[in-house]
C-alpha cells in the first residue's frame, strides 16, 4: 500500500522530490502510526464491504474503521455483527485463493462496544483476524480499556501484529474537574502497553454532544471553546517528547454542499496569484463542495501536531492525505537538524535563508517530519500542498 497510488508515475517524479513509500501492517509500529491517513469510517452493516476492499472503489483510501458502534442503532447489534462477520470471511477467502495479499488491503480495524463483544467476533471469524491491523476502543476508559489491550496483547505477534486505537471522548476527558487525572491515568496505561498503541483518536462529536454542540461547515473544532481547550490538554498529555504518541484529528463530518451561512475565509489572494482566473473559480468550487472547512481545520490539526483525521465520506481523503505531504523545505530543516545532532552544534542556519534551526529544541519535530517524509512524500520547492489538492479537482475527478 502507498499513498497517492492514483497518480501516474511521471506524475509523481513531477509532484514529489522524495516520493511515498511503500507500508503496510507489518511496518515498524512507530513508522505505521503515522500512516492512518485518511481514515474512513463506515458502519458495519454496509453491504459488500469487501468487493469494495477487492474492487479499490476509493481511491487513495490508506485506512478504514468497520463500525460497530455509534453507527449501529441498539437494535441492530446482532445483525451487525453477522453481516462484518460474513464479509471478513468473504475476503478471507479471497486472501487464501491467492487473489490480493495483506500487503495491498488498507489498514482494518473494527470499532467495537466491549470486551464480550469482540471476543464473540474474534472467536467466529478465527484465521480472519489476520485481515485485521486491529480494533478502535470508543469511549476509553483505564476501568474498562485495560482487559481489551491485555486481549490485543496476547494476539499480537511479530508475523501478525495487532493494535489498539483508543478514541477519547468521555466526559471525563473533558470535563475540566476531571480532565487531567483522566488523561494522566489513561496515559500511564497506554505506557504500559505501548507496543501495542497504534494512534490515539479524539471524539469531537461525542464531546460536542454531551453540550448540545453541534458546529457548522464553517466552524472548526479549533473554534469551539470548550473543544479547543480538551484538545490542548491531549496534545500536552500525549505528545510530549519523552513518550510520544501519535494523536489523529477529530472527525470532519460535513461533505453535501449548501448554501452558507458565513462568508468563505479562504483567501482570494493566493489563489489568484498562484492560478490566475482558474484559481479563483476552483476556490468558489472548494466552498462550494464543503471542503473549505476541511481545509481550514486540517491545517490547524497539522499545526498543532496532529497526523491524519478521521473521516465519513471518501471525497475527504485525497484532501487530508495531501496537506499532510511534507514541504521541501519542512524535509531539508528536518533532515539538517537530524545530521546535525551529533553534539557539534547548537543552532545552524536554514539553507533557506530565513530561519536558525536550532538542534536540541527542534530535534523531536525533525524526527516527525522524517517519518512523515517516508510515507507521505515530499514536495518538490516550486509546489505546495494545495497543488496536490488542485491536482484532484481537475485530474483525478475527470
């Protein structure tokens, strides 16, 4: 599996001075927890789940959640759990014929309720684990969390690894009373079973919800208060330095267009100077689609250390898969900055001309930058991230 795979490759040789490589399950872990991407999320009672999976229907698709959770009515659990069933035993199938390989499925997860739960699952599907790169724990808790990552601990295998995604979004995470003991207990759990911790996730919905919030299109979570305030608290708790984990962004659950309530805030300029009359007709199509807000707030995800982000229409994905692309100019500080740290040096200048990279402080976001260059590419310096997405509206889409 690769990021970008829509793209021919003289197309990529264009685009990219160091193109994407190559991941799959069975990639180092500090390495996969960066390549959720886009990580689609659909309910589990979807029908032929795995002629999608076979067919490639989405394209650029890296990540998908089976869901058994919020998506399913309380009424429908049983069902649900037969139709997954059913289509992970299909695609098996098709695995054990010799048809497609784990290398080129998209990372699988299921999201389920609890314990009891998956174990029924685990137990019926036997072999089919293996389809798996892991399960999606909603609404973690340390009371409750702790049996399912021992379960994940005993699966994992070095020839068939197995991950947990928690998701956290209870109201003890973002309640400002509780806020911090809860994430000070939850990550010292997580240390505990840290090779097993594949990406920490947000639930912005479910956080917005236990407040009767619900935001528009034209609302990041970075704009809600008491989100922006939690998710402070999470990156400060999970990304530190000394035990760092990845922290995917919130979902972005917009996609049909309607008529705005806010005037656009993407700016005219660059897009007229970048495109000329092209570019400001593309831009009216970004607001048009949606996508305009889902620009905006995967740029603030990017900005404050989030990788990837959760999504619930496939029109969402080659958008976060390329702002996530790593600059030339992000990849030759970073690489710089890693040469450098050999206790020679404390700062050196950019090669840019602009900017001191100064070792010691910047030496953690050189690191990520790195890992990210491995899966997501890098640019070449005349192109920018937004020309990728360009590249979507009027190429991949035709």
């Amino acid at each position: 599996m690769r990021f970008f795979t829509y793209f021919y490759n003289n197309e990529l040789g264009h685009y990219f001075y160091r193109q994407p490589q190559d991941f799959d399950k069975y990639s180092d872990r500090e390495l996969l927890s960066y390549g959720l991407g886009a990580t689609l999320y659909m309910p589990a009672t979807r029908t032929n789940i795995h002629q999608e999976i076979l067919s490639k229907k989405h394209e650029g698709l890296s990540s998908i959640v089976m869901d058994l959770e919020d998506a399913i009515g309380d009424n429908f659990i049983n069902c649900a759990e037969e139709l997954l069933m059913d289509e992970l035993l299909k695609l098996y199938l098709e695995l054990e014929k010799g048809f497609l390989s784990v290398a080129e499925l998209p990372l699988l997860f299921i999201r389920i309720r609890d314990l009891k739960q998956f174990m029924r699952i685990k137990h019926k599907i036997g072999n089919a684990i293996r389809l798996l790169t892991g399960i999606v724990i909603p609404k973690f808790t340390v009371e409750e969390g702790r049996d399912l990552l021992e379960e994940a601990r005993l699966i994992h295998t070095k020839e068939h690894p197995f991950y947990v995604m928690p998701i956290l979004e209870t109201a003890k995470v973002i309640q400002k009373e509780t806020r911090i003991n809860e994430l000070m207990s939850i990550k010292h759990l997580f240390d505990e079973y840290r090779e097993n911790i594949l990406n920490v996730r947000i639930g912005a919905t479910d956080f917005c919800g236990l407040y009767g919030i619900r935001r528009s299109a034209d609302t990041t979570v970075y704009d809600i208060a008491v989100l922006r305030d939690c998710i402070s608290d999470i990156i400060n708790v999970f990304q530190r330095f000394d035990q760092p984990y990845v922290v995917s962004g919130p979902v972005w659950e917009y996609f049909s267009s309607k008529k705005r309530n806010l005037k656009p805030q993407i700016r005219e300029t660059p897009f007229r100077e970048r495109y000329g009359d092209e570019g400001l007709k593309w831009r009216t199509e970004l607001i048009n689609e949606n996508t305009e807000g889902l620009i905006r707030e995967t740029i603030m995800d990017i900005a404050n250390g989030l990788t990837g982000k959760t999504i619930i229409h496939p029109s969402h994905i080659k958008v976060v898969q390329a702002l996530n692309v790593v600059s030339y100019e992000e990849y030759i500080d970073a690489s710089n900055i890693v040469k450098a740290a050999t206790g020679d040096y404390g700062a050196v200048k950019s090669e840019f001309s602009n900017k001191m990279n100064e070792i010691k402080p910047h030496y953690f976001w050189a690191r990520k930058i790195m890992l990210k260059s491995q899966l997501y590419g890098v640019l070449h310096e005349e192109f920018t991230n937004i020309d990728l997405i360009k590249k979507r509206v009027f190429v991949s889409t035709s």
